[in-house]
C-alpha cells in the first residue's frame, strides 16, 4: 500500500518535502525508501547517519498505519506528489508538499481556479466585493480557494456554495479539525462540490507556523489571486507574495485611504506586487477564461507540429519536445516534467513566445504554435 509508505516518510524526523522527494527519486517508491539498506541510504546527497537509521527504525510505518486507519474512517485520501489526483499546479513549485490529505468530492485539478483571500475582519464593502467576484465566476465553473478563516475566506465559500461553484478550503490543522469550529455547517456542506485540503494528518490542532505554510498552498493552487481586504502585515500578504513567487496573477481590490483594511490591497498595488482590481473582467481577461478553450483531444497527425526549429537551446529544445506530446501544458507539468525551475521555464517561454513558437492559454497552459 503506498500510502502507507508515503504517510511514513513524512513522519520521519528530519524529513522534509525536498529531502522526500529526494528519497523517492534514489530509491523509486516510497516503499522502496524503507527497504533500503543503510549504506544505500547514505549514498543518497542530504541523508546523514542519523536520518539514515530513523528511517531504518519502524516507528514511521508503525504511526502511519495508525493515520491510515484515520483517514480510511473519514473517508478521507491521502495523495502523495506522484499520485495521478494529486494537483497538478503544485508538482512543480519548489516547496510544494510531498503529501497531502484531502476529504471532499471536488477536482483538485480543476481547469480554472481562482484564489480570495483578506482580512478575518472584512467590511461589508469586503463581503460584497468577494460576493461579486464569486458570481461573476458561475458562468466560467472556476473553483474558489480560501482558508475558511473568519471574514474573506468564509465570505468566499459561502458565495460559492450559494453560487453552486467547486469551493476547497485549505487548512492549517488536520481535515477532521475544523478550525473555527463555527464554519463547520459550512466545511461540510462544501465537500459535495469542493473539499478540505492539509498537509496535516488527522488530529493536528492548527499552528500558528502552518498558517503561511497554508498560504503557499491556496497560492500554488489558484491561477489568480485576488486580495480584496488586508492590513499592512498578515496572511493575505503573504499568500500574494507566494502567489508573485509561483508566477500567478495577483490582484488586489483598491480601498478608502487611511481605513486599516485598505492599506495591505494599496501597499501592493502601489509597489506593483498586485494588479489593480477595478471588476471581475480584469481578472477574466488577465487569465484569458473569455478565450474558447483548447481541445483536450488527440493530436490530429496530419496537423501535427513540424520539425523544431534548431535556433533555440538546450533548455528550450526541451520545453518544445515536451509540448509536442500533448494540445497543451499546463506550466506547473512543464516545470515538473523538464526539472527547469518555474522562474527560469517562466522567462524561456515568454521569449519562445515572443519568437513564435509557441502561444499561453487560459489557466497558464501553453502549446505548440
């Protein structure tokens, strides 16, 4: 079972998501991590002597059974990154997770996502706008990613719900531990289109150091990111600088000068970490969802790519071969796929696509001219 397996290496001490991955990479499975011999092990760049044993002793695979037992009793999966359900946006980003655990009927990998994030203290003015930007959504079936913390983010799930649109709450604490446990109607009504996403096992109790970790993750998972109310520090800040990081696009909704909720939205938009929001068709327009969408179809052989040019280089003959495998990339499986870090593959396709070979499409998907 390879979940099991794949639970255990996160119980580690010491092992983190890279060194995981790392691991995997070496060995081939997880299981085959716990099967290998110490020298093997140490053989491995990032695994010392002590890392080496831990991952010898039983005491992983014996929690990990314990977790299993867990999630199979809330119906709950747990997608490690190889995992074919496990989403896609994220494979790529540099601190991705190796493993999360998910409860809910919703596509992790919907085509289009959209991320609301702001103050747990919004204003009416603040409701109303995610309200606005929730609706004008329906049309497009986007899928809406928040935290379900107080303010924004609950403001956002219930607009989606009421909007019959895929909502998934990314949380700081295990998926049975629904924090604040006044949103749990709200968590559970949401599963039936949407779901709860962590990267904390069952039982975890939220930690204030998992809340940005959180953010990264509502960040990775959305095309675009909109702050609608935020203060000069918080979480809503820190999840559009991870947004800027990860190559999405931010925006943030203007507010009244001086007005606390305002000044985090102004701050960005005046440093140009943020686009200005002024209506839902900037954000339409910016990910390009008014587009008809590709054919997610079979190449048709007779209007196949030609032959690569042979004026690019090495890296960029690589994102050309990939891209004539399939109609289109996501750039997340580009990243994935060729090993290129996103800010470096980012640039190169930019600079392809300003030579013509190959054209973006809505949701940050690219393919072939």
């Amino acid at each position: 079972m390879q979940s099991l397996h794949a639970i255990a290496l996160t119980l580690v001490p010491g092992v983190g998501d890279v060194l995981i991955r790392q691991l995997v990479s070496y060995c081939g499975s997880p299981e085959a991590v716990f099967a290998a011999p110490v020298a093997k092990l140490l053989r491995i760049p990032g695994i010392g002597e002590v890392t080496a044993r831990a991952i010898r002793q039983p005491a992983a695979v014996t929690e990990a059974e314990k977790v299993v037992k867990q999630i199979e009793k809330l119906k709950a999966r747990a997608l490690f990154y190889t995992d074919t359900d496990f989403p896609a946006r994220l494979r790529g980003l540099y601190d991705a997770p190796a493993l999360l655990y998910y409860l809910g009927e919703g596509n992790l990998n919907a085509p289009r996502t959209i991320g609301l994030v702001g103050t747990r203290q919004a204003t009416d003015y603040g409701r109303r706008v995610t309200e606005e930007i929730v609706q004008a959504m329906q049309p497009y079936g986007v899928t809406v990613i928040s935290g379900l913390a107080y303010g924004i983010d609950i403001a956002a799930h219930r607009a989606s719900i009421g909007a019959g649109l895929p909502t998934i709450a990314v949380m700081a604490s295990g998926v049975d531990v629904i924090y604040p446990s006044q949103h749990q109607k709200t968590a559970q009504e949401m599963q039936f289109l949407g779901g709860l996403l962590t990267e904390s096992r069952p039982g975890i109790k939220p930690d204030a150091r998992m809340f940005p970790a959180r953010n990264r993750i509502i960040a990775g998972l959305s095309d675009v990111v909109v702050v609608i109310e935020a203060a000069a520090k918080g979480g809503a800040l820190i999840t559009a600088e991870y947004a800027n990081n990860y190559h999405r696009e931010v925006f943030a909704v203007p507010g009244q000068l001086n007005q606390a909720f305002s000044l985090g939205c102004n701050k960005l938009i005046r440093e140009n970490k943020a686009q200005i929001y002024t209506r839902p068709q900037d954000l339409i327009e910016a990910v390009r969802w008014d587009a008809p969408a590709p054919s997610d179809g079979p190449v048709n052989p007779r209007t196949a790519a030609p032959a690569l040019p042979v004026d690019v280089t090495e890296e960029e003959s690589q994102i050309l071969s990939l891209l004539r495998q399939t109609p289109s990339y996501h750039i997340d499986d580009l990243s994935w796929k060729s090993t290129i870090p996103m800010g470096q593959l980012a640039a190169l396709l930019l600079n392809l696509e300003f030579r013509g070979f190959v054209r973006s499409l809505p949701g940050k998907k690219y393919q072939l001219v």
